[in-house]
C-alpha cells in the first residue's frame, strides 16, 4: 500500500486522476494531446499496466488501469507521465508545471463497477461540454474503443468482452450502454470516491478491502 492514504491493489483496476491547480490548462497544443497519448501508451508497457479507458481534459487527465505485477507501478507510472508532461511544456512552450501536488487514484471492483467506470471516464467530455457526444471527442479511448482508429491497444477487461463475441458485437453494445447514460447515483459515487482516494463499488467490497488490509472506512 504505497502512499500515505492511497490504497493500491495488486490485480485490481484503479481509476486514476491527475488535475491541474485552478483548472489552468495543462495541454496547449494539439501536439501535446498527441504526445500524451503516446506516452501513456509507452510507460503503461514500461511499468506493466492494462490500460482499460482514458480520457485528456484540458485541465487534466483519467485513466482507468490494472497493475499486472507491483501496485507501486501505477504511482511510478503517473509520476513519469507528469514530469514528461511537464517537461514538453517547459521546452516547448516555455511554461511551469501546472500539476497538483499528488495524483488521486481509486481502487474499481471488479464486474458492474468496472464497466461504469469505463463509462464514466469516456463520457467526461459530455459531462463536461467538450463535446456534443462522446464520438465526437477524439482525446479520449471511445472512437478506439469502437475500431474507429488505426490502432487498438486498449487491454479490453473481461467485463467489456462479454458484451459480445466480437469488437463490432462488443462496440455496438456498449454504445447502447453509453446512449443510456449513468444512474445519477453511480456516477456521483464514482467522482466523490475517486476525489477521496478511496474505493469504487458496493458497499460488501469495500468493506472486505478495508478489513483486510486494516483501513478505517
């Protein structure tokens, strides 16, 4: 359990947050958008990480991943991914960092959660009024999700391929499961768990967590 009030858990899925400070802009050019994506794709094999979704604001970044060896994987990954971020934009664009202090991350059960999860991270530019629909935001794993890019390296969880026997199958049903958007209730347990570094799910799983690795609810 790595970090003095995040929980992180071998073999579990986390949705991770990296904001900026007052909502100033961390991307400044499309170019930077670009770069990101590319690095999330290269450290996530670095630090042996399943990228499930992900979404770049302009005021940051979500990114829903599984850590297939040590848990203190995803904080080397978002400390590497941050410090190349800010990198380009003191090389490039001759500004500071405009991180906050410390990542947040939440820890996802497994099955229904995992997929509202996914849900909730490629439905932000909506949410958010980026975009008019998530098929028209092209910062995020949607349009991958669907085979609309050139590349797809997504590490689809088991909860996403039971949706259907393929990715046109699996695509077609998880539109429908995006069209209909999150209960109320579910989206804002997953914003308020993932602002708190505490977990996603039912009230059992987190219960059974803390229990076991000795954490107050």
């Amino acid at each position: 359990m790595p970090g003095k009030d995040r929980l992180l858990l071998a073999g579990h899925p986390h949705h991770l947050v990296r904001k900026s400070r007052d909502q100033k802009p961390v991307f400044l050019d499309e170019a930077d958008y670009t770069h990101c994506l590319g690095q999330i794709r290269a450290l996530s094999q670095q630090y042996e990480l399943a990228i499930h979704a992900f979404c770049l604001l302009p005021d940051g970044l979500h990114i829903l991943a599984t850590p297939l060896g040590d848990p203190g994987n995803l904080s080397r990954f978002m400390k590497a991914l941050s410090c190349s971020a800010s990198s380009r934009r003191k090389r490039l664009h001759g500004a500071t960092s405009v991180w906050e202090v410390r990542y947040r991350s939440s820890p996802v059960e497994p099955g229904q959660w995992m997929l509202a999860c996914i849900c909730y991270i490629e439905r932000l530019p909506v949410t958010q009024r980026l975009a008019s629909s998530a098929y028209h935001y092209h910062r995020s794993s949607y349009r991958m999700r669907l085979g609309k890019t050139h590349q797809y390296w997504l590490e689809d969880p088991e909860e996403y391929t039971r949706l259907g026997g393929s990715i046109e199958d699996r695509a077609e049903a998880y539109r429908m499961y995006m069209s209909n958007g999150l209960d109320p209730h579910e989206e804002k347990m997953i914003d308020t768990a993932v602002k708190r570094c505490r977990l996603t799910g039912s009230r059992h799983f987190v219960r059974e967590v803390y229990r076991k690795y000795g954490v107050l609810g």
